[in-house]
C-alpha cells in the first residue's frame, strides 16, 4: 500500500509542495520563496492582527533606562 503524500501551495507563489523531509524549504517551493515571505514580514508587509505589544510610550521609557 502507498503512502499519500501531503501536498500544501507554496505560500509565496503557489506552486505544490510536497510535505516531506526531502522538502527542504517546506513550505515554501524554494529557497527563493522563503527569502521573499522573509522580506516581506522584514518590511513589515505582513503582519499579525491585534493590538501592539508595547506601545510607543512604553518604548521610550525602555529607551532612557540606564544599560549595563
């Protein structure tokens, strides 16, 4: 009997990706596809809905605390 392999779409352009350790950039196609979704979360294109974790106050006042 053969295994069904699980089949996901590469989230970067779509393409079919097999779900297995072969799959060395699962999921995503290639390491091209993951350097692009990389990118794009780095220029904040993509983001995770809700509210701020600290807001910019809380920022700044992390900002004048003495380091050492």
């Amino acid at each position: 009997m053969t295994e069904k392999v699980m089949t996901v779409n590469c989230p970067t352009c779509k393409k079919a990706v097999e779900w297995k350790p072969e799959s060395v950039h699962r999921p995503f196609c290639s390491d091209r596809c993951r350097l692009i979704d990389l990118g794009e979360w780095a220029s904040e294109s993509h983001r995770i809905a809700g509210e701020p974790a600290m807001d910019e106050l809380s920022s700044d006042l992390l900002e004048q605390l003495p380091r050492g």
